[in-house]
C-alpha cells in the first residue's frame, strides 16, 4: 500500500487516539479531585494536623511532572494554589496564624500573576487587613476572570461582612469558572438556608454532596439538612 492510500486510515485512528487521551485526563482529574476531597474530609472533622500533612503530600506529589503527565497544564498552577490555600487553613485551625502567613508570603512566585495576589491576599487577610486583602484579590479577578479562586476568597470576605448579595456573587463567579470546587457549593447553601431559601439550598447542596465523599461531619450535616428540607 502506497503512502498516499494509507494516509485515510492514520487519520481514521486519530479520533481514537483523541478519544484516549481525553478520557486518560478525565479520569486523572477526577483521582486527584477525589484526593483532594478525602483531605478536606479531615479538615472539615477538625483533624488539622491530618490535614495539613495530607495537603502537604498532595503538593509535593503533584509538584513532581511526572505525576502531572495526565493532567491538564493550564489547571495546575489553580490546583495548587487552592492546595496552598487549604493548608494556611490547616494551619490557622492549628492556632498557628503567623507560620500561616509566612508560608503564604513564601509560595508567591517573583513574577505578578492572579495566584501571587490571592497568596498576598490571604497573608494580608491573617495580617487582619481587609482592605488590602480584599485588593488584591481584585487585582487577581483582573488579571484573569477565570481566577476561581480569587472569587471564592472574596466570597469568604462578603459571607463574614454578612454582605449575602456579594457573597452570592462571588460564589456563582467561582462555581462559573470551576464547577467542580465544592466549597463555592458549600456556603453558597449556607447563606441560602439562613436566608430560608430553600430552592437555593437544594440546588447547590445537591452538587455539593456529588462532589464529596460519603462521610465525615460535612455530609452529615448538609445530607440530613436536605432530608429534613424534603430531599432533592
């Protein structure tokens, strides 16, 4: 067979080969979204000291290339900072606010990106500078509306001024650009079921209960809410 007669049948196995790879990082994503999760589950039953070593692990496996070659590059750089970000609140948890702030300051890279102002943002914010934390992560959103981050944080910020409408905001924002960051879902429920909005605590609660693991206080909690609430 002549070059020219087995060029159709390369590009026939292309879509496979496509195919393939796409589902290798599907599946990739969805074991280091679940091991993420299986962290939070210690943080969230108030094992800091668990979670903070757990968090820690999954950086510097994740920080190796060569456990990320089926991972989306584009991604990476928001999964570890939202790694960073959970391991300043185990360490906050922990009581220890100022080795937090330190580690903050000291992930920031030389060059301005959205991940260096979140990083600043949240030292500022253990510096009990809201202003200056509430800027910065502005200044992330900015630089890249995609920053799902950045919007989560300032959600936190609005939730704590009891600002729900901005909260509200910053949260869908968050959702908007990664649907599968379950902690926008989680206090997004939360202001709805103070507010008494029900609709709103079934909707996001629901997706929150898809995105964690069948355990710990967190699913208790938001599992019986829906039961009592009349389920989905």
């Amino acid at each position: 067979m002549s070059p020219r007669n087995a060029l159709p049948a390369f590009f026939l196995c292309l879509p496979l080969f496509v195919l393939s790879q796409t589902e290798q990082m599907k599946k990739a994503h969805m074991k280091l979204d679940g091991e993420i999760q299986e962290a939070r589950v210690l943080l969230n039953d108030k094992q800091y000291a668990a979670a903070e070593k757990a968090f820690d692990k999954l950086m510097t496996y994740y920080g190796n290339s060569a456990n990320t070659k089926n991972l989306d590059p584009k991604v990476m750089p928001d999964i570890m900072l939202e790694l960073q970000l959970a391991k300043v609140e185990a360490l906050v948890a922990q009581r220890k606010v100022q080795e937090a702030a330190t580690y903050a300051k000291g992930k920031r890279s030389a060059k301005p990106t959205p991940a260096n102002h979140v990083l600043s943002a949240q030292a500022f914010l253990l510096e009990r500078n809201r202003k200056a934390s509430e800027e910065s992560l502005k200044a992330a959103v900015k630089m890249d509306e995609e920053a799902f981050m950045a919007w989560f944080m300032l959600g936190r910020l609005s939730q704590a001024q009891r600002d729900d409408a901005k909260a509200i905001e910053y949260y869908k924002k968050s959702i908007e650009h990664n649907k599968t960051f379950s902690e926008s879902r989680f206090f997004l429920g939360q202001i709805y079921l103070r507010k008494g909005n029900k609709k709103g605590v079934r909707e996001h609660w629901n997706e929150y209960l898809k995105l964690i693991p069948r355990k710990g206080a967190r699913y208790k909690l938001v599992n019986e809410t829906l039961q009592k609430l009349g389920g989905a």
